[in-house]
C-alpha cells in the first residue's frame, strides 16, 4: 500500500462509508488472515487530508469547573452547556474525544 490508497473492503467488510473511527476500530480487529480491496485515489486524498475528523454536538449532564485557575487548556462547562466534539480521532486515536468548541445554551 501506499499514501493515498483508499481501503474499500477488510476481510470482506465494506469500509466505503464508513468514518474514520469505525473504519479504525475495524482494521484495529485481531485476525490471522488480512485481505484488503484498495483503491489509488491521491485526488480525494487530498480533499480530505487537511479537513476535521468527525464531528458532533453533545449536552453536557454535569458541571466541570476547572480547579486550577493556572490551567489554561482546561475545559470548563456547565450542565446544558452545548460542545462541539471537533475530532473523534484526536491525535489519530480512535475514541479520545476532543471538545474544541462550545456555547452555553443556559444563558
């Protein structure tokens, strides 16, 4: 393989509209045997190289105040307070969440 080929298919399961993190999870899968359907696309590489991971909004069901004020990376929110998850691949690790972005809906 290489950059810029696209996985279609692993050990027959159909990756083509898949997200990146299910896409991970699946080929993340312990197997014996490892058979891929790839496709060359440099093209849509490209498209898709310098865009966002997946994306999504959720409600927060608690407060999260910070609890050193020197700490200026941390995320502070109320419950009901609306973040944007910006990535669900955060550093290429499937999983980790990344709320970037948000707004308080309560105010």
């Amino acid at each position: 393989m290489r950059c810029g080929d696209r996985i279609l298919e692993f050990n027959g399961v159909n990756l083509r509209e898949s997200t990146a993190e299910q896409a991970a999870y699946e080929l993340a899968k312990p197997t014996e045997k490892v058979t891929l359907i790839v496709q060359h696309d440099m093209e849509r590489y490209r498209e898709i190289a310098e865009q966002p991971g997946d994306s999504f909004y959720v409600r927060a069901q608690f407060d999260k105040m910070a609890f050193d004020s020197h700490e200026q990376m941390e995320l502070c929110f109320r419950r009901d307070d609306i973040l944007h998850i910006d990535n669900t691949m955060f550093n290429g690790v499937p999983g980790i969440e990344h709320p970037r972005n948000w707004r308080n809906d309560s105010s």
